[in-house]
C-alpha cells in the first residue's frame, strides 16, 4: 500500500502542476506567476518581501519581476501600507482571479463532489497529511534553492 500511495501523491502533485502551467499559458503567465496569485488569495495583501520569503524567492529583482508581471495582466496592484505608508503592498485585484480562478472549477468541483462521500475522520486524516507534508516543504525549498 505504501507504494500505491507514494505513487499518487506524486501523480496528484504531477497533474497539479500540470493544470497551474495549462491555466497560467492560458494568461501569458507561468505556473509561479498563478502560485504568488493564489498566495495572495489565501493570505491577502502582503509587501514584496513577505511575499518574495513565502514564494521562497530572491527580495530584489526575481519578485518585483513577479509582481511586475501579475500587475501588468492586472492581476495584481501595488497600494500603500494603510499601517505605514512609507510601505507598499501587493493585492490581488478580485475580479480578474475570479475570473482566471474559472479555469480550476471543473477540477475543484470535481474533488469537493468526491469529498462529500469521506466521513469526517476521512477527511481529518487527509488534512493531518497534509498539514504534516506542508510543514516541511518550506524547508525543503530552501534546502534545494541553496544547493549548488
């Protein structure tokens, strides 16, 4: 059982990665680009050095690069800091993600359709994996940007 399930981790993060590039191709984006928009989403606004630290990017030229191209497709907007206006920070503008976000309606449907049918515990063992896996990757990003 352990390698049948290794094996579909895998296979799930192969198609995930794959839809992120089909849908961000689909926008002239690549698939870090539709990441640092989804991040957005689910931690709001945030300055370029806390998103640069959370996409495990370089702070200078590698995210004003991102942040350039997602304001260019309209994607992103830069505003001030309302706590410190000294700062800028980067939002994702709502109505253009909603509208990228239908290009992963058919897949999120799909699975929330099929997670209907997990108990609760089912569903608690899903989300213990999965908090214990994305504890780790962090870590393992930067263990990896950092190799030679």
């Amino acid at each position: 059982m352990g390698c049948e399930l290794r094996d579909k981790v895998r296979r799930n993060a192969m198609w995930s990665v794959l839809l992120h590039s089909a849908a961000a191709a689909k926008v002239g984006l690549n698939a870090t680009d539709t990441q640092c928009i989804d991040l957005l989403t689910m931690a709001g606004p945030l300055t370029p050095g806390q998103l640069a630290q959370a996409m495990s990017l370089t702070s200078g030229g590698a995210i004003t690069a991102l942040i350039d191209r997602l304001e260019r497709a309209g994607f992103v907007r830069r505003v001030p800091d309302p706590s410190d206006r000294r700062r800028v920070l980067v939002e994702p503008v709502a109505d253009q993600v909603e509208q990228f976000s239908e290009y992963f309606r058919p897949v999120a449907d799909a699975a929330w359709e099929r997670l209907e049918k997990y108990t609760d515990e089912e569903r608690r063992v899903l989300i213990r994996f999965l908090d214990d896996v994305h504890g780790v990757m962090p870590d393992v990003i930067q263990e990896l940007r950092a190799l030679p």
